[in-house]
C-alpha cells in the first residue's frame, strides 16, 4: 500500500491498529481502523486514496453511525447542487455548497492576484547570501 500511495519517503506512523468483526473461513475480508499519530498523515493517506481506485483497496474515514447516517441524507442535495453546475462537497456532517456565481468571482479574484505587479519580486532571481553566512 505504501507504494501505490506514494509514501515511501514519508514516516508515517500507527498509533494502534485492529480488524473489525470475527474471522469466518472463506468469508468476507475484515476491515482494518487504524488510528494514525499525526493528523497530518490521516490528511495525506485520505488524498491519495484515488490512487488506489481500480484496486481491492479502499479507505474511507470511520465516522460514527449518527455521522455515517446525516451524510447519507445529504447526498441527494450534494448530488443536486453538482448537476446545477456548483461545486457541492461534505466535510464530516455539514454540506458545503458554493454557487456557481461565487466560483466566478472567486476565478477573477484569483487571476488579479496571480498578475504580478511591478512591486512582485522575480522569482528567477536569487538573491544574494550574506556576508556572515558564506
């Protein structure tokens, strides 16, 4: 898994680790929870968890049932708000939808910030170390 998610380099580390439900012969593989030491890392894993679509892989968050269930109830709005053309997401229990004017705004905000003004220092150049640090 380290490899398919590209964190060879990385020092992730577990905290503490276990299989869920009871061991059947030939039955269904038990899902691992594992609880990582820096939130950061959880952050990472998450995101690259795309990378293992098209294999017997997958990671999902372990949310709590009255968590699991509010989500499943804002999927039909998420789903509704991407098929306007908005661009819908859920973070833990909470719908976050952004109307399709505001990304506009937010497209033009961006682009005057990226246009570099005469005071924008180039990023070509380096600049010189100094004296005590030679």
């Amino acid at each position: 898994m380290k490899e398919k998610l590209n964190l060879d380099r990385m020092n992730i580390e577990i905290e503490r680790a276990h299989r869920n439900g009871r061991f059947q012969d030939g039955g269904r593989l038990r899902p691992i929870v594992a609880k990582l030491l820096r939130y950061k890392d959880r952050d990472t894993i998450i995101q690259r968890a795309k990378y293992l679509k098209g294999s017997n892989i997958y990671i999902n968050e372990d949310f709590s049932e009255k968590v699991r269930q509010k989500r499943k109830e804002l999927i039909p709005k998420m789903k509704e708000a991407r098929e306007r053309g908005e661009i819908a997401y859920m973070k833990f229990d909470t719908l976050i939808i952004h109307p399709q004017e505001s990304l506009t705004e937010w497209k033009c905000l961006i682009a005057e910030v990226k246009d570099p003004t005469p005071d924008t220092p180039d990023k070509t150049e380096i600049p010189e170390l100094p004296s005590q640090l030679k």
